[in-house]
C-alpha cells in the first residue's frame, strides 16, 4: 500500500490556544463524569434488604453480565488418587464442565465418616497458589471432618500462563463483556453445584476460602449463593 507524500503541518497550525489554560481539568477530569457514591445509613433490616436486592440487580445486569444463561452438564470424570492424602481421606482427581467448552480441575477429598452429611469447604486456587497437587498440608486438620474441594478456575492451572498471555486473555475476555474475575466466579459457583448435583453430597455447611483476589471473589460467591 502506498500513502503517497504526506504533508506535515506547522506546529503554528496545529496550536489551539495561545496560552495554557488557568485552571485545566485534565488532571482530575475523571472525577467529574461519576458523582462520588455518598453513603446512606440503613436504619431498618428491610431498607438494606430493599438495597440489597437493588445491588444485586445491577451487579447482574452491569459486572456479570457475562454469566452464561443456562447451566451445562458437568461431564464429570474422576480418578482415585494415593499420596499421603489417602491416609486421612478418600482422595480423587476431578475435572468437570462449567460452561460450553470450559473444563475446570480439581482435588476431592471426602471424609471417611459415617455421618449422613459432613460440611464443605471449597478452596478456590490463586495462579500464585498452584504448585503441586498433593501440597495440602494447610487443609489437614479438615480431612477427617469436611468435604474438600481444592478447585483450580480457569486462568489459574497448568500449563504456566506468562504475563504475556494473560495480557492477552485480559484484552479478549473485555472484548465479550467480562473479566477473567467474573469467568472464575462462575467456576467458584459451578463448583457448589457441582458437589451437590454432580457427587451427590449432603453438606450441612458450605465455605469457600481463598487467597488475594481469590477472597474477594469467595465474598462475592457468598453473596450469589445463600448455601455458602
């Protein structure tokens, strides 16, 4: 492709005003497109009950837009595993479906107890958590009494994703009306669903624990889902 010859302008043309402004906004102009949120009081459980509701409307329809509308099969496949998990626990390797083409991985552990339901706990895994599956030394003192699920979201797990690649997955994910933060909410989300409706578990409790931005995304699960 040829531009042809290209003319430049004289920097006398191209100046706009004559001399710099007193007061310019250029430097704060972007707290002046949103008014700052001024807090109210919630004097009465139903007027943040009302809020609440109002929230989690706009959170829907505004933040995660994005969530899939209907919920695929989990398409589960499950291999026992051994290691010194399996000393304290019925251990497996687990990986399921979460949306259209999306496949999440994960390590089940279930108490060996003969109580008809146990409580749960999900530890959903940071990309900065992942280094070996059988590095669990922190969920011992659960084995014996929790059922546990050590998910690993999407954009998390092996193979290593390079800052250039999650720049990249960063810049696409924008382009379809979500974040990479969102997408992982969902797995965390999917993965209740999963333990109840998948396995067949009868929890009597369920928590999600999490590191970095990985605990704020369990504080937004526990708002999405009353079982957490």
């Amino acid at each position: 492709f040829e531009e042809g010859d290209i003319t430049r302008e004289t920097a006398e043309v191209l100046t706009v005003l004559d001399r710099p402004p007193v007061n310019p906004l250029n430097g704060h102009v972007h707290k002046a497109f949103i008014p700052a949120y001024k807090l109210r009081p919630w004097k009465t459980l139903a007027a943040w009950d009302a809020r609440r509701d109002e929230l989690f409307r706009e959170m829907n329809d505004k933040v995660f837009r994005g969530f899939p509308k209907t919920k695929v099969p989990f398409d589960v496949a499950k291999t026992k595993e051994g290691g010194w998990t399996s000393r304290y626990a019925d251990s497996f390797h687990v990986e399921f479906t979460t949306e259209e083409g999306i496949r999440v991985n994960g390590q089940l552990y279930i108490p060996r107890t003969k109580k008809s339901s146990s409580p749960a706990l999900i530890y959903a895994k940071g990309a900065d958590d992942v280094i070996y599956p059988t590095d669990q030394d922190s969920l011992l003192p659960a084995f014996a009494s929790h059922v546990i699920l050590v998910l690993e979201p999407r954009a998390t797990g092996y193979p290593v994703i390079t800052n250039y690649k999650m720049t990249a997955i960063r810049m696409t994910t924008a382009l379809i009306g979500c974040t990479i933060e969102s997408m992982q909410l969902w797995d965390i989300l999917r993965s209740v669903d999963y333990l109840i409706e998948g396995e067949g578990l009868k929890l009597d409790g369920i928590s999600v624990y999490g590191r970095r931005h990985m605990g704020a995304l369990a504080l937004y699960a526990a708002g999405f889902d009353k079982r957490i």
